[in-house]
C-alpha cells in the first residue's frame, strides 16, 4: 500500500545559509542512492505564514517496508549525523498511508 513519509524541522537559531544549501544538495543526493524513494519533494518555507516549521520533506514509497529502508539506509543516516543532528531545535514527522484502507 502507498506510504508517506513528512517531516519538518525548525533549525537552531545559528543555522544560516551554508546550512540550508548542505541541506538541500544532500537530500537531493539521496533519491540516486536509495532506489525505495518513488517520489521526493524538499524546501524551505516560504514564510507566508506565523508558526511555521523552517524545512519539510515529503518523500513517497510503495510500502511501508521501502521506507523502512530509506530510514535505515546508510546514506540517509550518514546525511542525518553529518547534517540535520546538532542542527534542529525541533522535528516533527507523520508517516501516512496514502492508497485505499
């Protein structure tokens, strides 16, 4: 069945520009890496509204088991420790079933 993975981030107050391209370019990277991903969708807000988180990414599987996968595999944690760990006030994630239930 579909599945969804969405996460959000609020950065540390330090985090600037540099970061947000680190950001950027290592997720872009990961779809070559991880053959799981059927869809992936990433960027900053673009601050229209109060209360908003910084950065989401929204990344599409065929299962529940693919994004198990992506969660685990080492290029996604590697991404993870170098970039997001150290780096985010807070995270929010939800991932979802997105076919027929």
């Amino acid at each position: 069945m579909p599945f969804r993975h969405i996460a959000m981030f609020r950065w540390n107050d330090d985090v600037g520009v540099d970061h947000l391209d680190r950001v950027r370019d290592g997720l872009n990277a990961l779809p070559a890496e991880i053959e799981e991903i059927r869809s992936y969708v990433h960027g900053a807000d673009v601050g229209v509204s109060e209360g908003t988180y910084d950065y989401a990414v929204v990344a599409d599987f065929d299962n529940v088991n693919d994004w198990r996968t992506y969660r685990d595999h080492p290029q996604h944690v590697l991404f993870i420790s170098e970039v997001i760990a150290g780096n985010v006030a807070e995270r929010a994630a939800i991932q979802i079933q997105t076919g027929p239930s």
